[in-house]
C-alpha cells in the first residue's frame, strides 16, 4: 500500500532482515529510481542510496517474498527481476548475472542450506549462487529437483530440512524431497496458488 509521510515520502514496499532490521522501499526523486531505507532495531533510520542501482518495482517484497534472502554472512540477497541476484553487504552492492554464468531471468525464490550455500530459482531454473563465482555444478538433490516442472509458486523448506513442491507431472499432489526419497500426497490444490509458507 502506497502510503506517504508529512514530508511527501511515499513507501511502496519493504521486508523484515533477519538481524531485526525493517527495510522500507522509497523512490529517490532525484536518481528517478527505487532504494530502501533501513531502520534498526534501535530505530536509527538510514537511507541505503547504493540499493537505488538495484533493478527493483514496487511491490516485489510482498509478491515474491522469498526473493529476498538474510544470509547467515550477514549479507541481504536479492533475486531481482531480471538482472540476476543482487548481495548487499557493509554498504556495498554485488551483482551476479550473465557474465557470472547467472541468467538474466527473475528470480522468485533463494534459500540458503545448513552449509551456508545458497540456491537461488527462477520458474524453471536453480542455480548454486556463490558470490563472484561461476554457478558450477550442483548438488545431486538440486539436480533431482531441477529435473521436475513446478506447477504452481515455488518450494518451501520446512523446519526438518525437507523441501515441498508442485510438481507439474504430479497434478492434485504436493511433493516432498527428504535429500534421498519423494514422498507424494494428496493435496486437491487449486491452480491459482502463487506463494506458501513453512512454520516450525
């Protein structure tokens, strides 16, 4: 919801970090594009100008919240729309794309495993992101999942570690990858579904 302060701000989206910290978009009048303001837990506010480079729309937070990623390094990863995925880290922004082996396609979706590796997915993608690295070759269990289609939003890692998906040539299930066996069950979804959620 687009709302706007005393002083003519207008906020369009934002997200919560995993240190405590809220995130909220703004438009920079001046670069004519989109960057965030940060506000600890302490509410000290600050205006992250770097992040106005970052491809961004308005309401991608909340669309695709699982595009922004806290990772155990500190850092804050975005899968962005189109340009690849964006590390944001001491002030500091980091794009992997094309030239990193990384598609220019929008990424919906990052997590990061038990190892602090993390896997970023488009629609019909997975990559194994490594800052400044070339993908490379991923995991046995990601290649198992690449293998399938998704029908319906994107995977979701529960508090065991198991991943859970819409899997295209499965219709009416929902999914469950162990690391070593798929489980399918009964699951009468309807098409539309565009988000889901773990809790512990």
């Amino acid at each position: 919801t687009k709302k706007a302060n005393k002083g003519g701000l207008f906020l369009y989206d934002g997200f919560l970090a995993g240190e405590g910290s809220i995130w909220l978009l703004t438009r920079d009048g001046e670069l004519r594009k989109y960057g965030f303001f940060r506000i600890t837990p302490e509410g000290d506010t600050t205006y992250l100008r770097e992040t106005a480079n970052i491809g961004w729309g308005p309401g991608r937070c909340w669309q695709f919240p699982h595009s922004i990623l806290s990772a155990s390094d500190g850092s804050i990863l975005f899968g962005t729309p189109s340009d690849g995925i964006t590390r944001y880290k001491d002030r500091e922004l980091d794009l992997s794309g094309w030239r990193q082996g990384i598609g220019s396609v929008g990424f919906l979706w990052l997590f990061e495993d038990r190892e602090g590796r993390v896997y970023a997915a488009s629609v019909r993608n997975v990559y194994l992101y490594r800052p400044g690295v070339a993908p490379g070759e991923l995991p046995s269990w990601v290649e198992r999942w690449k293998e399938h289609l998704l029908a319906a939003c994107h995977p979701v890692r529960d508090s065991e570690g198991n991943i859970w998906m819409f899997l295209e040539d499965h219709p009416g299930q929902v999914s469950r990858w162990d690391g070593q066996h798929w489980t399918h069950m009964e699951f009468p979804y309807p098409s539309g579904i565009i988000s889901a959620m773990s809790d512990d």
